[in-house]
C-alpha cells in the first residue's frame, strides 16, 4: 500500500486538515468582541437619515448658500445671530461657521457681512463669499471677499468687485468664476464701470488675487445663479435665455478656459422648443450628468420641478416635479437631494426629496417634514450626512431653525 505521506492527493488533504485545526484553535482564542469583528460588515444605505441631529445650531434668519470644508459648516444668508432654537443665541450677521461634530457655532469664527450672502465657495484654507455688501469683518469689499478658514480674516491679497450682486461662486484649481446681476468686474470699486470692465453677469478671476482673466470672455442675457466645473466644462444656471448670444434656457455650459460655449443645448421635458422662462436656482453636475433644481411659471413647462440630463446629449433622463420652485440640489453617493418650497404630490410639508441619481425613483423613506412656505433653499453634502438651509424652523415637528443635518446611517454588521 502506497504512504498516505507520500501520495500527492493525501499531502493535500493532511495539509487542509492542519489549516483548519490552525483556524480552529485562533478563533477559539480571540475575545469575544474581536470573534465577533470577523463578521462582514453590511455597507451602510447611500441615504441620509430622515431624522436630524438635534444638536445643530441654526440661524435666525433665511439661509441662501452653504459650505463644507471637513468638520466646518459654513452658512451664509440674510440674519443677525446663530441660535439654538432654544432661547439660546450669538451675535453672527449673515455669515456664521458650525462645528459639524458638535453644531456649535465656531466661537473664533466672527466676520459680519453688511448684506445678504448668496454664494460661497470653500476649502481648507479659504472660504470665498458673495452676495450684495460693502463690507466684511469692517473690511470694504463689494459683493465678493476671501476670508481664510482659520478666524475669518479677510484676506488682503484678494480684491475683486462688482457692480451688482454675486450669487454664484465655483472653482477650477486657481480660477474663481463669478455670477450674478452684475455688468462689471475690476479689482476695485473706483474701476467698475469701464469699458474694460464690462462683463455681463459672469467673469473668471485668479482665486488668489481676484485679477481678472482676460483670455475668458463669457456672458449671460440674464441673472446666473448657479455655477459648476467638470473637467473643463462650466455649467451656468440662472434666469436667461441665451448664453453667449446663443439660445440656451436657463442652463449652458462655456469652457472654463476661454469662456466659449460648449456642450449641448439641454432640452426641457414635456416642452416643445424654447421654454418662454427656465429659472435654474442650482445645479449639480457629474461627467455623465447634469442635475438641476428648476423655477418659474408652471404654465412655461418648464418650472417647478428637478430634472437630470445625459450631459453628451442634452436629453432629459428623468425629472420630479413640485407645488413651487425647485431652489436647492446636490448630488451625493449617487443620490440627489432637492430642496423647493410648496409641496409634492400635494403634501405641503415636504420640502426635500432624495432621488436616485441613475433611475429618478424617489426614496419615500426619506420625507421628512417641515414647517415653513419657503422651505429648503441651499443643500450640501459632507462625510457626516446632507445639511439643509432656508426658511424653516421646525422638522418633524423639533426645533431646528433654518439649518439641519441629516447623518448617514453607520454601518452594520450583518447576520
């Protein structure tokens, strides 16, 4: 009889028997916590949570533009002091930063704004803000400043103004583009209103310096609200109808070197041609869409409602429609969240869906309900989960004033 030592077939399965007796005696030696870590862990849902942390801290006043940059939470709007819902406040005029770990307000973190702030801009060293002011932190600044995250200093090397307000910030590497009501842009206010100044509601500048860029040349026939860069693709949103002299309603795309138009025309559902009127309040763009929030009169086929784009072809893929305007939107883990005033489907408490990026359908675990006509006006997205801005003091019936976080689940380990 042949050794079971020496058969081939035999070594493998002594050498399986010992393995699995190894196995055996590691696994019996383990505490019991760390037995347990060794099962898999079931990935969390991409959803945020429908119920907010009820620690954030808010403001006392309507919240028009939002920023993350790690743990920090920037707000900008139209208000006086942070508040706790409670009773409890600090003085903080129209721009404020929270702890998102915490959701108290930065106590280092003080610079008043003499006006409303529509647009920010951050990272980790700097926030860029605009709006329609003369001033920050006592600093003269006209409609745009650089503030650095660490304090909110006004930053000196950053000059820019214009001759109307910013309600759209978006950045490229070293280039800022600018949009809004104005017609001129200069470092200055003392040299607005040349003709080298002229730039019709859209400009790009140097981050760093505020200069203006001279070999971009971009315009808008009417107000831009809402700015994003893919690769070298501008996206421009707002209440216009041509972009560059050229027909585009509402939404646009210009290169982010020269400003010269690119992309395709983006075609509203359920309208035949030009809508008369696309108001598209904000927008959120991936390489294989783009995603808008969308006002204006109903009877323009056009407003009320979100919508998403194939951004080769500029075809509809799908949209949602609202009671009232689509005014928020941003894409996270694959999900969208849009923000609009009103109502959906004729629940006047909702005031902001989650929506799957790929098919549209609606996530109907995520409604969570407000008070508040106005709604959610400004949403964005951070490790922690999706935070909410606007004019509204109460979700599911808790205090939660005009701010809210709304965590990711944690993960699970699975059975």
């Amino acid at each position: 009889m042949t050794s079971l030592l020496r058969a081939p077939a035999g070594r493998a399965r002594l050498a399986a028997l010992v393995a699995l007796c190894v196995a055996l005696v590691v696994t019996a030696g383990l505490p019991a916590d760390a037995a347990q870590s060794q099962k898999r862990k079931k990935a969390p849902s991409p959803y945020a949570l429908a119920t907010p942390a009820t620690k954030q801290w808010g403001v006392d006043g309507p919240v028009y533009a939002l920023a993350v940059t790690g743990n920090m939470l920037i707000v900008g709007g139209d208000f006086t002091h942070a508040v706790d819902g409670h009773g409890g406040k600090v003085a903080r005029r129209n721009l404020a930063a929270f702890s998102l770990k915490t959701g108290q307000p930065l106590g280092g973190w003080r610079a008043g704004v003499t006006g409303p702030v529509f647009a920010l801009a951050a990272t980790k060293n700097y926030v860029w803000v605009g709006g329609s002011f003369d001033k920050v932190d006592g600093v003269e600044r006209t409609n745009v400043a650089r503030l650095t995250t660490s304090g909110a200093k006004v930053d000196p090397s950053f000059q820019l103004a214009t001759s109307g307000a910013v309600r759209a910030l978006a950045r490229r590497s070293s280039r800022l583009f600018v949009g809004g009501d104005f017609q001129y842009a200069a470092r200055t206010a003392d040299d607005l209103f040349t003709v080298e100044s002229a730039h019709d509601r859209l400009v790009a500048v140097n981050g760093g310096t505020g200069a203006v860029a001279t070999n971009f040349d971009a315009s808008a026939g009417g107000t831009v609200r809402a700015l994003d860069v893919v690769g070298k693709r501008l996206y421009v949103g707002g209440n216009f109808l041509e972009l560059n002299g050229a027909v585009r309603a509402g939404l646009g795309a210009v290169s982010t070197a020269s400003g010269a138009l690119t992309g395709p025309t983006f075609r509203f559902p359920g309208v035949s041609g030009t809508p008369t009127e696309a108001i598209v309040f904000s927008l959120d763009a991936t390489k294989k869409r783009v995603v808008a929030a969308v006002g204006g009169e109903a009877t323009s086929g056009a407003g009320n409602q979100v919508v998403a784009w194939n951004s080769s072809t500029g075809n509809p893929k799908w949209r949602v429609q609202f009671g009232g305007d689509g005014q928020a939107v941003k894409v996270a883990r694959g999900i969208v969240y849009v923000g609009f005033h009103r109502a959906y489907q004729g629940n006047d408490k909702l005031r902001l869906l989650a929506v799957k990026l790929s098919t549209g359908a609606i996530r109907k675990a995520f409604q969570p309900k407000f008070n508040g006509f106005w709604g959610v006006r400004a949403i964005a997205a951070s490790q922690r989960g999706i935070v909410a801005g606007g004019q509204f003091t109460r979700i599911n019936g808790k205090a939660h004033p005009r701010v809210a976080l709304f965590p990711y689940p944690q993960a699970t380990t699975a059975k």
